[in-house]
C-alpha cells in the first residue's frame, strides 16, 4: 500500500494517511480508519521514497500566501 505519514515541523502526526489535500483552514488529511483532521499548516515536501509528507506550522501574516500557494497547487478542475 502508499499510506504516508504526515509530520509537522518534524513532529509526526499522522500514519497511514491516504489523503492529504490543501485547505483555507490547513491541510486535510484522511486515513482509511480514522475521522479526517484538519492540521494547521501548509505542506512544506513530499518525500515518495520514505512515504513522507512534511508540513510546517501557518505563521501569522503568511497565511494568505500559504492560502494562494494552496489553492494554485490545487487539482485541475478543482477551483
């Protein structure tokens, strides 16, 4: 399987995430077994070799920036 485990500013979170999607609030991460969870940050990589997605705390007046990073990194079709 391709589960991946989320860390945020190098403090695991999450295992066995199957989904991880950007959002206004942060970034949306799913399991198969869990309730999905919001995680107050923006995803700073995304290591496909360790199954590892690295995300760091959203920080004051740099919101709106990660906000538009987010969105522009969206799927196509998804506005």
């Amino acid at each position: 399987m391709c589960q991946a485990t989320v860390y945020l500013d190098e403090e695991r979170i999450m295992e066995d995430v199957i989904w991880v999607e950007p959002t206004e609030d942060g970034v949306l991460l799913r399991t198969f077994f869990e309730a999905p969870r919001v995680v107050k940050g923006v995803i700073k990589g995304v290591d496909l070799i360790k199954h590892r997605v690295l995300l760091t705390k959203m920080e004051g007046d740099k919101n709106d920036r990660h906000r538009e990073t987010a969105r522009a990194a969206a799927p196509l079709g998804r506005a």
